[in-house]
C-alpha cells in the first residue's frame, strides 16, 4: 500500500521550484539504477596536474569519481587503479576519447587538466554536454578561444571552476581584502611578478632527437588541433609548455594565477577598472626574449608587458626583471601590499593581524569569500547553482593580458584593447593573432 506521504518525482519538482531550495537533486530520486546520491565526476586528462587534481577530487566526500580519459595508456590505467583502490571497487571506466565520456548521461562534472592546446574543444564540448566543469589555467590557448568558452558556459548555464587555486588561500584573499578595502588608498600601480626562463621539469635538457611515440600513447590525438611535429621528449610530458605549437611558456604558465590576484584586488568599484569578470587594459605595450622558432623549446625566456587600465591604473607583468617581485604588489598613496605563496607582506606590518580580526568579527565593509577548498567550492557550487570564486569569465580575464602581450611583443608596438568589445583596435596584422588554426578535423 503506497504512503500518502509520498511524493513523486514530477511533483518533487514542483516542490522545489516554489521553493528557494536549490534545484540540485540527488540522483537516488532519479530510480534505482541511479548510480548514487553524489556529483558524479570524470576526469580528463591525468598527468602532472590532472594526477593532483584527481586526488582532491578523491578527498572530497559529496562526489565520485567514475571514469577517467588520458590518451597516454601509462596515465590512464594509474589513474584508474588509483580510483578504484580508493573506493575499493572495480566501478571506474577508462577512455582514450572524451567524446566517449561525455556522451554518459550519468556523468555530472568533468575535470579537464589537459596540456593548453587541448582546453577549449572538450571544455566546450562539456558545457553543451551540460556538465559542469573544473578546468586548469590558463583558460585557453588563445584569446579567441577563451571567449568562445565563456559563450559556451553562460549559454549552457553550467558552474565553472578554474584551476587558479590561489584565491582559495588565506593569504591571497586577505591580501586582496587590504586592497578592496582601502588600506593602500586608489591603487595606481600592480606588479604582478611571473618566472623566467625555462624549467626542464623532467630534468632532460631540451637537446634530445626526434623520435618514435611512446608505446601506448595516441600521438596523433596528444596533438589534436596543434601543428602536427615529430614527437620529441622535450616537448612532451610537462615541458609540452615551452613550444607555443602547445603551451605559451612562464608568461601563460602563470598568468592565471598571479594577474588574477591582481585583478581581484584591484575589483573595488571605487577603484575605477571595473569588476573583475569584465576588466581589461586599454592599451599594452611589451617586449620579450625568445629562442629561435624552431628551437624545441621556442617561448619567451625573459618578458616585460606595460599595460594602462582605467582611471589610470597602470599593471606591469614580468619574467626576468628583478625588480618586479615574484607574485603580485598593489601600490597606492598610503601604502603597498604584496603576496606570493608563502609570502604576505604589507608597507605597514600591524595590517597583516588587523586584517585577518576584522574578517573573522565581520568588520570589514567588503569581505571576500572563505573558500573551503578549491575543489570542495566546486562541488558546493554544483549543489547551490552559485558562480565559484574562479568562473570562466574571470579566468578569461585574468588570462588575457597574457595574450595580448605575447601579441604586441611579436608585433612590436602598442595595442589598443576595447575591453567591452574584446576587440584590438585598428590592428589587422595583431587581431590575426588573437586565434589560431585548428588542425583538420578539430574545430570550435
């Protein structure tokens, strides 16, 4: 005999979209074939990054990791075996193909760690697969492709979190508090400090012939919309980033983190450069030192880009100058603040306690949000519809004074940026370099 308390799905809905209740559902209401009540998450991509954002995903209670995608054969059977004895089953399914994964209806969120020349396609292609996606930095390849990402995402209405995990630690978000808040007074002036050079993380030099492919790796689709090269080491695992045919080297590298602390900080409406979803340069200027074209590492070794936002607010991005510190620096009227990981640093020290009280008694005009872990917030936000700390507009702002300057240092001169209209101005040869051409059959 059923219930009369019963309530059945259709009228479950009801319930909930007259309600202020956000419209997450656990898949248990879905029929007894739902896999279970938590976000489902897949993974694509499982190397060097893609491999620890795996194991946050494996700490974080409210979700399950249920399949993994790498086109390298050694990445995908360790990353599968690593999920399964975390769960103690044999549940986790392998694939060589995104496509396939996202084609599973069961599949709520996607995390993509890919090499750069690989986020835009299956990013997109998740967002109309309608999952939510936790993407690493930076967003794109290219501008271009980054604003075709943010039209994918806002079209879909799917929750995205980038990879830029700094605003998830105390230090980057009281340092940025400082500054919303007024303690340096209007900011004229932010630094925001990138390496230089190239770091062989694999320890191999960059000299080693061409060769064959590894056994087990799909070469031809490692290299997907990128120039087909003979495959080299050296620019393979990790050091993929120092050829612009797949990665943008130090200045890309670390674009997404150390501009988006200073964007953030720089967020206050009083400060006149606008919220930093929507912010930009107006103009750019910038010099860098790069190896020969062909060289297998061919990315900039030492840059300096120049770059004027509104109400005079003037940001400088470097690699190789040591007078820019590495990290990010606010400098205005009454003072400077300057982070980096592990480093907090104010022109007056009594800021740095003052700041961390006012938070915790809820005494600042403008507080920042607590995160409770990257990877935790994402999940939080699939739950709550609520946009992350690091969504897909954001990130494609924070990355995109990189890319404009890689462009004025290869053009030679300055550009001027319509921020609203994501457009340069007056500059043929520059605006070419704003995408790319994709490699038959990829496209966006």
């Amino acid at each position: 005999m059923r219930s009369n308390l019963s309530v059945s799905r259709r009228g479950m809905l009801k319930i909930l979209a007259a309600s202020s209740a956000p419209l997450f559902l656990p898949r248990r209401m879905f029929g007894a074939d739902a896999p279970s009540n938590k976000i489902t998450v897949a993974s694509i991509g499982v190397g060097w990054q893609g491999g620890s954002n795996l194991g946050s995903f494996l700490g974080c209670g409210d979700c399950r990791v249920v399949a993994i995608c790498d086109v390298d054969e050694g990445h995908l059977n360790g990353a599968i075996k690593k999920v399964n004895e975390h769960y103690k089953s044999s549940d986790c399914k392998g694939y060589k193909d995104y496509r396939e994964l996202l084609a599973r209806k069961d599949i709520d969120a996607v995390a993509i760690s890919t090499p750069d020349h690989w986020h835009s396609i299956p990013a997109i292609a998740a967002a109309n697969a309608g999952k939510d996606i936790f993407c690493e930095k930076p967003l794109s390849k290219t501008l271009a492709e980054g604003i075709a990402m943010v039209e994918a995402v806002q079209k879909n209405k799917r929750i995205w979190q980038t990879g830029s995990w700094q605003r998830s630690q105390n230090f980057f978000r009281w340092a940025a508090e400082l500054v919303q808040n007024g303690y340096i007074g209007k900011v004229t002036r932010c630094e925001v400090g990138l390496p230089s050079g190239h770091s062989d993380f694999e320890k191999t030099g960059h000299d080693k012939p061409n060769c064959e492919p590894p056994a087990g790796l799909d070469y031809e689709f490692w290299t997907g919309p990128s120039q087909m090269m003979p495959f080299n080491p050296c620019r393979f695992h990790k050091n993929w980033r120092w050829n612009y045919n797949t990665g943008g080297g130090q200045l890309m590298d670390w674009i997404g983190h150390h501009c988006d602390i200073g964007h953030w900080g720089l967020a206050n409406p009083k400060f006149g450069c606008g919220p930093d979803d929507a912010i930009g340069p107006s103009e750019i200027s910038a010099t860098a030192e790069f190896p020969p074209k062909d060289d297998v590492w061919n990315t900039a070794t030492k840059f300096k880009i120049e770059c004027k936002y509104p109400n005079d607010v003037e940001v400088v991005i470097a690699g190789g100058y040591n007078e820019i510190k590495g990290g990010t620096k606010w400098i205005g009227p009454d003072g400077w603040v300057h982070v980096n990981r592990g480093v907090f640093e104010t022109s007056k020290k009594e800021w740095q306690e003052e700041i961390k009280n006012k938070e915790k008694d809820g005494k600042l005009d403008i507080t920042l949000y607590k995160s409770p872990g990257h990877q935790q917030e994402f999940l939080d936000s699939i739950k709550s519809r609520k946009r992350t700390l690091t969504p897909v507009e954001i990130a494609h702002r924070s990355q995109s004074p990189g890319h404009l300057g890689y462009i004025a240092s290869v053009v030679g001169r300055k550009l001027k940026w319509d921020a609203a209209k994501q457009e340069i101005i007056g500059d043929d040869e520059a605006t070419k370099l704003l995408s790319r051409t994709f490699r038959a059959p990829w496209h966006i």
